[in-house]
C-alpha cells in the first residue's frame, strides 16, 4: 500500500477519534464547548485519542489481514 494512502488513513482516524473524545467531554461539561476543548487537550484525553486510533487501525488490518 502506499504510504500516502496508510498516512491518511492514520489523520482520518486521528481526527474521528478526537471528535469523540471532544464529544464525550462536551456532554460532561454540561455543553459548554470551551470548556470541552480544554479537557480533551489534557493528557489522558490525548491518550485516548491515541489508543482509539490505534484501535481502530488494528481492527482494520486484522479485517484486511495486513497491510
């Protein structure tokens, strides 16, 4: 596969992944936007976001089998 192409893939679900994690501290900040972005920059949010993508690549390549 092109690098490109599992570059991409990577951002896209980087990018799903963190409105998730922003969607879940905006309803436990009562929806209140700014403070949600605040709490998804701390480090755990950041960590979450991490798993969840690599979560979500590995689920693919073992879908695929492999890269």
């Amino acid at each position: 596969m092109p690098s490109t192409f599992i570059l991409g893939n990577l951002l896209g679900r980087a990018l799903v992944s963190y409105a998730l994690i922003w969607l879940v501290c905006w309803l436990a900040s009562r929806l209140n936007w700014r403070i949600a972005f605040t709490r998804s920059g701390r480090w755990y949010s950041v960590l979450a976001v991490i798993v969840l993508t690599l979560l979500g690549m590995g689920a693919a390549v073992v879908r695929k089998g492999g890269l």
